[in-house]
C-alpha cells in the first residue's frame, strides 16, 4: 500500500466511523427509552440499570431481639447478616428496603457470534 492509498484509508475510516458513532447514539437512545435490551440479527443492544445498594441496616434496626439474634454472630469481632435479617428474620420484601443509586442507566452495542 502507498502513502495516497493509506491516506485514502484513513480518511474513509474516519468517515466510516463518524457514521458508525451516530448510528450508534441513535440506538442507544432507543433502548434506552424502551429500557429493555434488545436484539436484531447478530446485533445486541444491552440495557443496564443502574447499580443499586440497598440500606438494609436502617430497616434491621428495627427487628425484634430474638431475630437479631438469630443473624448476629460474635467471635472476635462481632457481624450482623442484616440483608438476611431484613429479608428472612423480618419477612420484609425487596421492594420495601431504601436503597441508593449509583451511576446511570446504560446501553452497550455488540456484536454476537
């Protein structure tokens, strides 16, 4: 290949690419307003919620003594299960328990075999 030809290349590449980028965007905002992953062919639009982490002390403060009990154990250092506390001990649902966010909703274009 010559130096024209690479050019030539090169400049088709980026052409290429900044066609790809768009019609890439514009999938990911479809997805995303569809919050659902999707996939068409060989093509798989992935759709991520956010990371959550849900406050299971603040719930499990408030169990009785003998559930605490149940999911606390002391050797050197004393643990609390509270996620097992909350959702076992207390039969409290998912839905229920605060949680936080962390990032932000996503959509990640590939390729499958």
């Amino acid at each position: 290949m010559n130096m024209r030809e690479l050019a030539e290349n090169m400049l088709e590449w980026e052409e290429t690419q900044i066609k790809a980028d768009a019609l890439a965007l514009r999938i990911q905002e479809a997805v995303m307003q569809l919050q659902k992953t999707q996939q068409v062919g060989n093509v798989r639009a992935v759709y991520s919620l956010p990371r959550k982490t849900y406050n299971y002390k603040e719930v499990g403060s408030d169990a009785d003594q003998d559930i605490f009990e149940q999911y606390t154990k002391t050797e050197t250092i004393t643990s609390t299960n509270w996620r097992a506390l909350v959702l076992e001990g207390m039969c409290i649902p998912q839905e229920v328990i605060p949680f936080t966010e962390s990032g932000k909703a996503s959509v990640k274009i590939k390729l499958t075999d």
